[in-house]
C-alpha cells in the first residue's frame, strides 16, 4: 500500500510556473502570487520567504525576477520537500522562531503569508498542515512574525506581506515600531465592496509616512456570472501575466 499523500501539479501565472502541492490541506493560491507582485526585488538580490509553504510565493517572484538569491522557511517537514522539489531555493525545514542558522543572517527582501486566523479562533481544520498553515499559535502570534521578518531584512530592504484585512493592526503597529514608509494596499474582490485582504509593506530606514492606496480590485461587476473568467485587466495583468503591483 502507498501511504504518500496525494498531490497534484499545478499552474501558476498563467502556466508560466507548475507547482507540487497536496491534493488535501492547504493550498497555495491568489495571495502568494500577490505578495510575489508586490516585492520589489530586482536581479541579484536576496529573498527570504517566513512560512513559504510549497515555495509558490518565492518561486512566483523568481519567475518575474530571474537571478534572485531564494531561501524559504517552513515547520512542516512534508510541505519543505515539496518546495525543494518546486525549485531551487533553499528551504529550511524549522520554526522560524527557532534559533536557525539561515535566520541569523540578513535579506534585501523579506517576504510573507503568515496564518490568517489568531490561536483559538473558530474551528480546527481536521487536516493538520492546512491548520498550521492557516492559524497562529499562542507562541506564534502574527504580531511576532512580523518582528521577524524585520530582524531579517537589511537597511533599505522592505518588508512584504499579506494577511486578512482584519488582522492589519496585529502586524501595522510592530512593522512601524522597526520600519518605515509603510505602504497599506486593500486588495478587494470587486469595485465598492470591503477589501477583506491587504498588503503591507516597509523599509528598513525609510522615512516617508504612512500610505494607504486605493484598492487593487480583483473582479470585474456586481457579481460572479457564468462560467467565466472574471478576473479585471489590473488582476489579469498579475495573476495570468506576471506582472509586477506596484505600491505605489
């Protein structure tokens, strides 16, 4: 009998990028191509990934930016083999509140999709990766993952992540304690409706105030309709196209 679990194969920016994931749990998605849009690394740089899962995120950006120095950190030992196997960056199998190596030195960028819900909200996934992947722990609040990732960026570098619009005051506050010009983009799904994620970004010695842009609006119309792509010019443009979101 053969107990690995199932997986499938699947395609990113429009088939640019094939990715391993498991067919059960937690799967990459939209929000890794986003906050992959959103870093603005350029060639020969270096970027780490907090939480980089299968490596979707990391390996988007290496699509748009060849010569990109990769390193991903990821708890789950099944899910890290999966993002050796997407690519060649360096993955880290470990907590990134752990004393490892690779997070003892620093990175032009930091990039990150941390766990959307806080400990102790709602109902367990009965999957044990997807649960870790999408809830905080007592010892890992969002809050702490944020001053991570600013441990590990470099002056200048910058900061990405994505989460849930209803967790921005868990990361805004730490990030503007360590960087600065922080920018807040409300990714909503269509025009007039609540953003319900964001990206927020800074840089370590800015010191431009904050700003918050308009929303990057994912759909076009009032609603979903038919069996189509729905998807606006602007999300076309980075979610098929690989194109970068400029926070600007």
């Amino acid at each position: 009998m053969n107990d690995a679990p199932a997986l499938t194969r699947d395609a990113f920016l429009g088939g640019r990028l094939q990715l391993w994931q498991p067919a059960r749990g937690f799967r990459a998605g939209s929000d890794a191509v986003l906050v992959a849009a959103a870093c603005p690394a350029v060639a020969g740089q270096s970027v780490l990934d907090l939480g980089c899962g299968v490596g979707a995120a990391m390996y988007c950006l290496a699509a748009r930016i060849p010569g990109l120095s990769l390193t991903g950190v990821e708890r789950d030992g099944a899910t890290a083999d999966l993002a050796r196997r997407n690519g060649p960056a360096d993955v880290v199998t470990g907590d990134i509140f752990d004393s490892l190596p690779t997070l003892k030195r620093s990175f032009d960028h930091v990039i990150c999709n941390p766990p959307y819900f806080p400990a102790g909200a709602g109902s367990a996934a009965q999957d044990t990766s997807r649960e870790t992947a999408l809830r905080e722990t007592e010892a890992g609040a969002v809050s702490l993952w944020a001053q991570a990732a600013c441990r590990r960026v470099t002056m200048k570098g910058s900061v990405t992540f994505i989460l849930r619009a209803d967790r921005l005051a868990d990361v805004l506050t730490p990030m503007a304690e360590r960087l600065g010009g922080l920018i807040v983009l409300p990714i909503a799904g269509r025009a007039g409706t609540p953003a319900n994620r964001v990206i927020l970004q800074g840089r370590k010695g800015a010191r431009a105030p904050l700003r918050l842009l308009p929303p990057f609006v994912l759909h076009e119309g009032a609603a979903h309709t038919g069996d189509r792509d729905s998807h606006t010019d602007a999300a076309q443009a980075v979610l098929r196209h690989a194109e970068a979101l400029p926070l600007s």
